[in-house]
C-alpha cells in the first residue's frame, strides 16, 4: 500500500497485513471502503454492524494502556475466566492492571464440568490458584453463559458488588464473554437502544456500554488474545469438537505401564512407569481418544495424523506445530492438564508424560475431583 488510509471510526491507519492487529481491513473491504467514502478497520466496521468486539494481542500497547485507565477508574473489574482452562484464561499482570478495584471472578461454562464435580470445591480450588496468581478477587463464582438463571444470579451478584460503580468486565478470548454479555443484553430489556460504543480516551480501542437504570455502565472491553491457548491452533470446526458443549462424560481408561493415550492428533499422554490402573479423561465427548502401545508411538502419531488421528484434519496437518513433551513424576491423586482441551486424573504415584502442540501448557495440579 502506498497511500495511507485511516479509518473513520476509531482513526487508525488502515493496514492489511497483520489480521490482529490494530487498522486491520481485509484487502476486499479496503477498495469498497476507499469506493464509498466509508472505509472502517475491521474493529470498527464489526463493532457498528454486529456489537461484537473484535479481540487484540496481549503485546498491544493500546490495550495496556486501557487497562492502565481501569486502574484509575473507581470501578468494579468482573473477570471472566473458563474454568476448563483456568491458567490459560488468567489474564498474566491484571492484579496490578486494576489498581484498588475490587475484582469478581467468574468462572464461565459451568455446565459442562461433570457432576461428580462439587462446585463449593471449585470455588475453593479458584481461589487458591488466583492467590498464587496474584489476584485477591473478592468474590469468586461459577456461572454458564448458556443458563437464563445463572446470568440474573450472575448480574445480582455484580449488582451487590459495584455499589453504584461502573463495571468493567475483562478476558482473554475464548472464554465465552461474548455469549455473556449477549444475554445480558437479551436479558435487560429493549436488546438495540440499551448498547451505546463508546472510544476510550487515549486508545484506539471501542468498548460497548450498557446502561444500567442508575446512569452508570456495563463495559464490555476487548477480549485478549493469550497464546498458550489451544484455540489458536485450531480451525474453527475443530475448535466446535474439542470445545465441550454438555457435560463432560469422564471416560476411565485402565492403562499399563509403557502405554499411550492420544487425544485426537492433539495431545498424548504416556504412562511411562506405573502399576495398572484407571486414569480418567475428561475432555469433549466429541474428541476420540486412541490407545496404542509407547514404543513406536511417536512413529504412529506422524502416520496417522490429520487420518485416524484427527484434528487436525488432513489439510491442516502442514500448519499444525509438532508436540512437545512434559514429563511428571506423580505422588498423589492428581490431574494432568492440557490447556484448552481437558485433564486426565491420575489415581496415584507414577511417572507420565503429556504431550501437547508447542505453546500449548501442559501442567499438574492437585486432583479436582
Ligand atoms: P469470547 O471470545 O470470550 O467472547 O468467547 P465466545 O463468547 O465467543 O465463546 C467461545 C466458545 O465458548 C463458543 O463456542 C461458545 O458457544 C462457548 N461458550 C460460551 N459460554 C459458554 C458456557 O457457559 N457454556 C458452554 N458449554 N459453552 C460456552
């Protein structure tokens, strides 16, 4: 591009190269807009359209900066985490980002944990790891962004916290914010007139507001992008397959010793020196799982991945980033997480090793169930 364009909404110089970045057009809308005298960044251009905010890089100055403004504000922050990838949906610094304001915690998609699974548990297991993690939220709760009553209890809780106050709500992507701030949309009244965007000053960024009765705002911010999350590595149809949309059905499996598990073609889980037992895989119920011997396991991975070990899916198999390997040696009942796709508790002492796309964590924590 020779000339330089900036889009009319927000004034950013339109580019067209880096997709998440801030001016992003695609190349087709760029002509149409230069055509019309109408030319958004694709930020914009969704924001008018659709309400929906388009996400941006953690490394992105602007948002930092908006974070930074947070901070300043006297605010209540709500932070909304998925709890079937807690670490890898903490916001890295954000106890620092929001100054004195008080912090809510909101661990989305609770429907899908198995009942087996008891939520006062959780809630005590979220809040040791926000302390470890730096935050000291002042409340923690457990919400589906697909459950009518859970988002009035939701916004009951909100309204009890902020005490007059603005709130702010953040996440990474993914985390299903934007099904949450949806129906809170859909849930308080006359869906259009109740969303104003407005700039934050200082920042390229738009935010959605929505007004509550007492004049101040629900403010809806970008969702950042964390790269240690599977997500990023996937289409979107796969994406759908290992996302869980029901509850999660745990499946035992009795493994020996020198035995391999593979997740799809995107994680494995090796049993490396161990007495017989059941470990357990909770991950979608969507996503097939493949037993196969240890010796010779990386050399039937590279045969049948993107085939009987999908996803990846054929085509994608060139793009998609080798497995790395973690390996544990375990005392106790605990789980082997892989971020973004599930768990496998492991009853007891034994040494293992998980296997996931570079990038993505592979972690242990102390047993949920
Ligand atoms: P955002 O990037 O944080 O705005 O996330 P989205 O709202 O786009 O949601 C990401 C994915 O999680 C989508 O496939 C949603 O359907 C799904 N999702 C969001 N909230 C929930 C929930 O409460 N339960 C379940 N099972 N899925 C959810």
């Amino acid at each position: 591009m020779t000339e330089e364009y900036k889009c009319i909404g927000c004034g950013s110089t339109i580019q067209t190269t880096d997709k998440e970045g801030i001016g992003y057009t695609p190349k087709s809308a760029l002509e149409k807009g230069i055509e019309s005298g109408e030319l958004y960044c694709q930020r914009c251009f969704r924001l008018r359209h659709y309400n929906d905010i388009q996400d941006v890089a953690m490394t992105d100055g602007d948002f930092l900066a908006l974070l930074n403004t947070i901070g300043t504000k006297d605010a209540l922050i709500v932070n909304v985490v998925d709890i079937f990838d807690f670490s890898g949906s903490l916001i890295p610094g954000l106890h620092r980002f929001v100054g004195d304001n008080p912090v809510l915690l909101v661990g989305n998609k609770a429907d899908i944990l198995p009942k087996s699974l008891k939520k006062g548990r959780l809630i005590q297991w979220m809040k040791e790891r926000s302390h470890e993690a730096g935050l000291r939220p002042i409340d923690v709760t457990l919400t589906s962004a697909k459950k009518k009553n859970d988002i009035q209890e939701l916004l009951e809780l909100i309204d009890e916290y902020r005490d007059g106050r603005d709130v702010y709500v953040v996440g990474v992507t993914n985390v299903g914010k934007s099904t949450l701030i949806n129906e809170i949309i859909r849930q308080s009244a006359g869906v259009e007139d109740v969303i104003t965007t407005s700039q934050f000053p200082g920042t390229t960024l738009d935010l959605i507001e929505i007004p509550f009765e007492d004049g101040t705002c629900l403010i809806d911010t970008p969702g950042i992008i964390h790269r240690h999350q599977m997500a990023h590595y996937l289409g979107k149809k796969d994406l759908k397959l290992v996302s869980p949309k029901k509850e999660i059905k745990p499946k035992v499996y009795q493994l020996n010793e020198e035995q391999t598990l593979f997740l799809g073609g995107l994680a494995r889980f090796d049993v490396i020196k161990s007495e017989k037992m059941g470990f357990i895989v909770y991950a979608s119920n969507d996503l097939d799982l493949h037993r196969t011997k240890l010796e010779g396991a990386t050399e039937f991975y590279d045969k049948h991945v993107g085939g009987l070990l999908q996803p990846p899916r054929e085509d994608e198999v060139a793009d998609f980033p080798e497995l790395a390997r973690f390996e544990f040696s375990i005392k106790e009942k605990t789980d082997l997480v892989f971020a973004g796709l599930g768990w496998v508790t492991i009853p007891k002492a034994c040494v293992v090793a998980g296997w996931a796309p570079k990038g993505v964590d592979v972690t242990i924590r102390k047993s949920l169930i």
